[in-house]
C-alpha cells in the first residue's frame, strides 16, 4: 500500500510495468510546464506469471487539483476544477523472445528478445469511494530491434491509446511534446527526449485516442579515439490523433491531431561525458508558417539505469 502526493504530466500516460523494464532517464521532464497535483492512495500487486510475462495490477484512491485554469465540464449540469478518481489499472509485459536465468534467487533477463509488448487496461468508476468519472483507457506498446552485422541498429516503437467516457485533460494523451514556447532557435534550445517529439510545442495537442510511430536508426559508432566515440543516429516519428469532446475542456486552448504530425531529424550522441547534440525538422499538413518554428536544436543525454 502506497500514499503519494507528488505532481504529474498532464495528458501523460506512463506504463505501470515501465520501471521494472525501462528504467531510462527522462530528460523532457525539465521542460514540462503543465501539472496537476494528486493525492492517492494505491494498493499495487505485482506478479511474474512465467519468465516472459510480468503483470502488475493497482487499485487507486486519486484526489487531483490542476496547478492551471481549467474546467472540465462532461454533461450540461457538471463543471470541475478538481475531482476525485477511484480506479483500477491492470498491466502486462510480455518479452517472448528474451532468455532469463536465477541469478541468486532471482529472474534476470541474461539476453534482450524483440518484439516486446506492453499492454496496460484502466478502469475510472464513478461513485466508487467518491469518484466522480466513469472512463476506460487502453494503451499498447511494440517495440522492435533490428541489431544489423555492421554493429549498427533500427529500432522500431508502435505506441497507441484509446480513453472513452468522461475522461478530463489530465488523462488524455498529449503525444510526449518537447518544444518550449519560445520565439527563437536558442532560445528553445534545451534536453532532447528519449521517445519526444521535439519540434512539437508543450501544451499544442491532446487527444483522446492517438497512435504514434517512431523509427530510430543508429550507426556504428564512430572509432576516434579509445575514449571518443561518437554515434550518429537518423530519427523519424509520426502521430495521429483527434479529440472526440474537445468542448468539455475549458481554460486551455489545444488543437488535435487528425491530419498527422511529421517530424525528422539527427542525434549525434556520446560527444562529451554521456551529451550529444540533437536536430529535428517538422513538416507535412502541420508545419508551421513561420519557417524556424520548425526546427528543434538540442543537446541529448542518455544514461541507462537498468544494468
């Protein structure tokens, strides 16, 4: 049994099962600009059904207070500033491919298989210890390696969510933005994400149901020096979505993603001490009028945790 207060992303959706398999440094997260606080009470079961197959399921007591002007207002006669959610958060993952050996009494994962699946059910009841919402979420992840001869690699990530009933802001899905709004390139310049879209503003879209692909293509690293290694990496992502009720929210001004988000870009990683330099490009039916506006010029920071 957990009690948290604590702030979150809103339009966030994390896995439950995320900190056991991808435990990365987030470096988006100092640029977030949009909270809202909760106070919850969770009871958490985790459980290795086999090798492969790990789940993980949470029942939550939530009190949530957005920190910005908003409303959500989900029939004629409601209107809500803040609310109370109770739930039920059901999460597996399934690495059918990986082998696993007991290491001094437990299962450790001694080779990565791909594809890996993650698949995450979320139940809001309303009336239930006082929650005000009756909504479901459904999130599915595919991720995909392709480790090539020539030492370099393609990875391939699937991610969608689909939220119906009344489901405030705060639980909607944004698409993982990571562009400050600022006027100018430099001015913008800040820490690549991990999975982000970088030339997409904070705070420009949500949805209720959104599918974003994202193809990652890293070359051999570069052999200079025993310690200066440089990695060149080409970067491709896609988002669509749409909001069914975006009148139900109010106090924000956002837009949707029907016509499909592009972005394209370059990372040049492991320039100095972990830091490497970032370039993206958006393009296609939302580009923007303004030609810099386009473009997203970042430095990269990635540290793995999991070993």
């Amino acid at each position: 049994m957990y009690y948290t207060k604590d702030l979150d992303e809103s339009g966030s959706s994390d896995f439950a099962t995320d900190k056991r398999f991808f435990q990365f440094i987030e470096p988006r997260r100092f640029n977030i600009n949009l909270f809202h606080q909760y106070i919850s009470k969770e009871i958490t079961l985790e459980h290795q059904l086999s090798p492969h197959l790990l789940t993980e399921t949470e029942l939550a007591v939530s009190a949530i207070s957005p920190t910005y002007k908003y409303i959500f207002n989900p029939t004629p006669n409601s209107s809500y500033s803040s609310f109370d959610l109770t739930y039920v958060k059901f999460a597996m993952q399934l690495s059918p491919f990986s082998k696993y050996e007991h290491v001094n009494d437990r299962l450790k994962e001694i080779e990565i298989g791909y594809p890996k699946f993650t698949f995450q059910y979320t139940h809001s009841f309303e009336g239930l210890l006082n929650g005000d919402f009756n909504f479901n979420k459904i999130d599915l992840r595919i991720l995909h390696v392709f480790n090539h001869s020539n030492k370099s690699d393609t990875e391939l990530v699937l991610t969608t969510g689909y939220a119906n009933g009344e489901v405030p802001l705060t639980h909607t899905y944004h698409a993982f933005p990571n562009n400050v709004n600022k006027e100018t390139i430099l001015q913008r310049f800040s820490i690549a994400g991990t999975n982000s879209f970088e030339t997409m503003y904070f705070n420009e879209f949500f949805s209720n149901k959104v599918l974003t692909f994202r193809v990652k293509h890293k070359f051999k690293a570069f052999n200079i020096s025993p310690r200066f290694k440089p990695q060149l990496a080409l970067l491709t992502k896609f988002a669509i979505g749409n909001m069914e009720h975006p009148e139900y929210h109010e106090g924000i001004t956002f837009d949707t993603l029907e016509k499909g988000f592009f972005e394209s870009g370059l990372e040049i990683n492991r320039l100095l001490f972990g830091f490497g330099l970032s370039f993206a490009y958006r393009y296609g039916p939302y580009h923007l009028p303004k030609f810099e506006d386009n473009f997203a010029f970042k430095f990269t920071f990635y540290l793995n945790l999991a070993k």
